[in-house]
C-alpha cells in the first residue's frame, strides 16, 4: 500500500509530537541521552534556545534591568527578581514555555523556575544547562516496589551555568550556587541525581507531566541506589552573597523515626495530635512502606480498617501482626524488640479519626508495655492412677452422680 506524501509527513509529525521534539528546535542539539554528561567543548552551545526558552520582547525587557557582569553579582540579581516577582500557581508542568511564566508572574514549582532562571541568564549571555534530577528517596521507593511510587514521582531541576569558562551548578528554585563542581558527577546536592542534561525540558524528549512521569519510573526501576554519593558541595547564597558550608545530606528513611500509615486523613489526624517533629515523622500509606522504613524507624503507628486489606508489606505484617486480626475493633501499644508499636483498627476511618480523639493528650509520652511472651507452663498430669480408676468403676451410676454433686460443692466454695 502507498502512502502519499501528506499522510507520511502526518506520521513523522505524529511521531515529533509523541517524543516532544517538535517543541526543540534547537540548531546544534546538546542533550546527550539519559545518564550523560553534556559536550563541554563549546560552552556557547549553551546559549541556545529552543521553543520553551527563547528569549522574547518579555525576557529581554527583564534581562535588561539586570547588569551585564556575567559574574556571581549578575546571577544574584536574577534569582533576587525571581524571588521578588514570581510567585507559586496552578499550571501543567513541564509544558510552559519561559515567556508565559515570566509574564503571568506565577512558577508552578522547580521545573518553571528552572526555565526561567536559563532563558534569563541566556539573555545575559551566560552559557546555561537546564539539569533534569530524581530524589534518591523517591528511586529507593520505586525500586523496592512501594506501589505509591508509581503516582507521584519526586524529582526536582539544577541548571549549570558558565562563569568565567568554568561550569557550577545552581539550585535556581533555593538560590545556591555550589562550588567545587564536578560535571561528571551525577550526584548532586540535597539527595538528587541527574538524568538528563539539555537546553531545556522539551529538547530531552519530554513534552508534558504525563510523559516526565513514564520517562524518570522507566529511566530509574532498576536504579542501583549505590551510584549515589553526597558531593557535599559548599554553596554560595544568592541572597545574601554568604559562601556556606556543605550541608551532609542524611535521607528521609535515616532522618525518620516515627511512621505514621493508613488513610489519609486519620494519618494527618494522628499526626496534628501527636507528632512533635515533623521532620522527623513519614506519613504515608501501607503500600508506600519499604522494609528499609520499617527497620530504621523508632515508632510505627498503623491506623487500620478493612479496606486496606492486602495493601501492607510483608515486613509490616510482620511487625504488626495484628493486621491479620478478625477482631471489629483494636488498640495496641507496645514495645516490641526495641521499637514503638502502635495499632488501632475500626471499621471505618471516621471510627478511627473519632478514636484517635478520644486518645489523651500525652498519649505518645506514656510508657510503651513490653511485651513478654508468656512463659510455658508445665503440663498437668491429669491422669488418675490405677487404683482410683478401679474404685471409680466399682460404683453403681447412684453412687456416681452423688459423688458429682459433693465435687461441684467443693468447687463453688473454693
């Protein structure tokens, strides 16, 4: 079958549309592949803009208020505006470009700040990398299975810009700017690791939320979490200007001691009540628990009704076996080889939130019972001797049922 040149050329834009590459219209393109470091030999590559980027009337009319340095002071000047003039909104993710961020006024997180920050160091003539990155937290999630993983993915964007020749990297949504940077590190700051390095989103092949989710669980599934290692990178403030120390990144699964799971609005419930570090506490549901969670934390309360049967890991029914309980109703506090347990069971979560209210004030700060396994007794020996059983058996059934009645009478006074 012939196909004419109408329908071939519908296909191929189909297939641009499919990939995003019809957004990138980039000259010289940069972007390397997923895990890649980019072509360093011509930092002016890195002046390029592509659909998402360019550099309108709007962007340039900005960039013009800011100085022409291209230093560290010129850097400040944009993210202080950023800061002063865009604030958080609703929006589709990954599909603005940086005109409409820049004159609506409204980022709708990292990704458009990221956009922003490169096309308005671009109109300044500042070499800019658009950094792509997933949260170490988030791939250990995904790789051990936690089935919350697969709908709401954590990632969050650096870019990379040129200063006098030489590459830093630069967190455009918290205003840092490390020193010491190593390009080919793929491990960054604050517990990232970069995927992907570009001009811009679109050029990487990615064109709408939708299509960043299926690329980063595709790209990170089998992620070996051991290629991650904390650069420990010292920063510049680009609010003040301060050069600070390496902040040691300590994980959420290290830094975790109280876990909090079940349903979202008895867990939030619990949580206003009675966690006092919410820094330190994961709230979360069943199935977004993996064992590395459970042998780190201190304290676990699961807050349980029957529809979430079969939603908890193995590792926590082994914790809490009373997930496998039939009882209606259930509350349990105890302590079990060294960690705090806590388990309330009713049958709906508006049973459960009315529960958790009834719970006194210094509930949490109450002493856990240990729990002791009881003791195996001896077995009595109920067997009568033969001399007994003889006589037993030489009494007619009158004499039997008398007997009966004088034992029950020794039983009730005793």
């Amino acid at each position: 079958m012939k196909l004419s040149a109408m329908r071939i050329t519908a296909i191929i834009v189909a297939s641009m549309l499919v990939s995003g590459a019809v957004y990138a219209k980039i000259d010289h393109p940069v972007f390397p592949g997923y895990f890649k470091d980019v072509d360093r030999s011509d930092p002016n590559a890195f002046l390029q803009t592509g659909d998402q980027t360019k550099i309108t009337p709007a962007i340039r009319h900005v960039a013009n208020g800011f100085n022409s340095k291209k230093d560290v002071s010129t850097l400040q000047e944009i993210f202080q505006w950023m800061r002063s003039n865009l604030r958080g909104g609703e929006g589709e993710k990954f599909a603005r470009t940086a005109d409409e961020i820049i004159s609506s006024r409204i980022a709708t997180g990292c990704t458009d700040y990221g956009l922003a920050f490169a096309s308005l160091a671009r109109a300044k003539r500042i070499p800019t990398v658009f950094v792509q990155s997933a949260k170490i937290d988030w791939i250990e999630l995904l790789v051990h299975g936690a089935e919350g993983a697969h709908h709401a993915i954590h990632g969050h964007i650096y870019v990379e810009v040129y200063i006098d020749g030489k590459p830093y990297l630069v967190d455009s949504t918290t205003g840092k700017m490390f020193l010491g940077y190593n390009p080919n590190n793929l491990s960054l700051p604050d517990g990232y690791y970069a995927f992907a390095k570009s001009i811009e989103v679109w050029d990487s092949g990615v064109a709408n939320e939708s299509e960043n989710s299926e690329a980063m669980q595709r790209l990170f599934r089998r992620f070996d979490l051991l290629l991650y290692q904390d650069p420990q990178y010292d920063y510049i403030d680009l609010r003040s200007g301060a050069t600070r120390r390496a902040e040691k990144y300590v994980s959420e699964i290290e830094r975790t001691q109280l876990i909090i799971a079940g349903l979202r609005k008895s867990v939030e419930y619990f949580a206003d009540r009675f966690a006092s570090d919410p820094s330190r506490t994961r709230m979360c549901s069943m199935n977004n628990l993996t064992d590395r969670h459970i042998e780190t934390a201190q304290t676990i309360v699961v807050l349980y009704t029957p529809d979430q049967a079969g939603t908890a890991p193995k590792g926590l029914t082994e914790v809490v076996p009373e997930l496998r309980s039939s009882k209606r109703s259930m509350l349990v506090k105890e302590q079990r080889d060294g960690k705090n347990i806590i388990f309330i069971k009713e049958q709906t979560e508006a049973e459960l939130i009315d529960t958790i209210k009834k719970l006194p004030g210094n509930f949490m700060l109450t002493s856990f019972i240990p729990m002791v396994e009881p003791k195996s007794e001896p077995a009595l020996d109920t067997r009568m001797s033969p001399e007994l059983l003889d006589m037993l058996r030489g009494l007619t059934t009158e004499e039997l049922e008398e007997l009966l009645v004088y034992i029950n009478e020794l039983i009730s006074h005793r």
